[in-house]
C-alpha cells in the first residue's frame, strides 16, 4: 500500500491506516502535490473545533494558547494527539517544546507531511 506521509509503499502511517480501515483511499488524496499551507489551516481549524468543542475557532499563525480560553496542559496533550492523528505524523519532544505558535505547528506539519 502506498502511505501519502511516507511517499512510498511501506507501512502505513496512521492516517493511511485509519481510512484503509474505513474503506476511504487517503494515499491517492495527496499522492502527487504538497498541501498547501491553507490546506493544514483548514484541517487543523478542524481540529482545535473538536478538540475544544468549538465551532467558532478559526486558528491563525499567531494564535497561541492564551487566545483560547479552554487550552490548558491537558488539552495541549489532547490537541497534540489529535493533530498528530489528524496528519498521520509524530511531533517529537524538540518540537513540542518549541512550538510557540499555531504557524509554528503548521510548519512543523508541513516539513513532515508536506
């Protein structure tokens, strides 16, 4: 099976793995372009709506955890998680910790998914 994150046939990632399991073909989604960087700010807007049970969130480059209200630590591991779910990629701990931002995020998503 060929894996979008990986851009090879190998093991799948999690996302690849995930909508195999569901019947829907997410290794021809983005096989042959990079996503775009509004592309990971729609996906990840998708994200923070769930993840803080929001439907009024819209996420920029500068948005940080003091914007909004119900991110805490936890949820922080929760947003993480469902980020790296979303995308099928891991952010390592370097880059966790260095991560000041929204755009920093998606950058680091970019690099890794592209």
């Amino acid at each position: 099976m060929f894996c979008h994150a990986a851009g090879r046939r190998e093991a799948l990632c999690l996302a690849c793995e995930n909508a195999e399991n569901n019947g829907i073909s997410k290794t021809t989604e983005r096989m042959d372009r990079r996503m775009s960087r509004e592309e990971v700010f729609e996906r990840l807007n998708e994200v923070f709506r769930d993840v803080f049970d929001d439907e009024e969130i819209t996420v920029t480059d500068a948005t940080t955890a003091d914007d909004i209200e119900e991110w805490d630590s936890l949820e922080h591991i929760n947003l993480l998680a469902a980020v790296e779910q979303e995308f099928g990629m891991k952010f390592n701990m370097g880059q966790v910790v260095s991560m000041k931002n929204v755009g920093e995020m998606a950058d680091i998503i970019i690099s890794q998914v592209g």
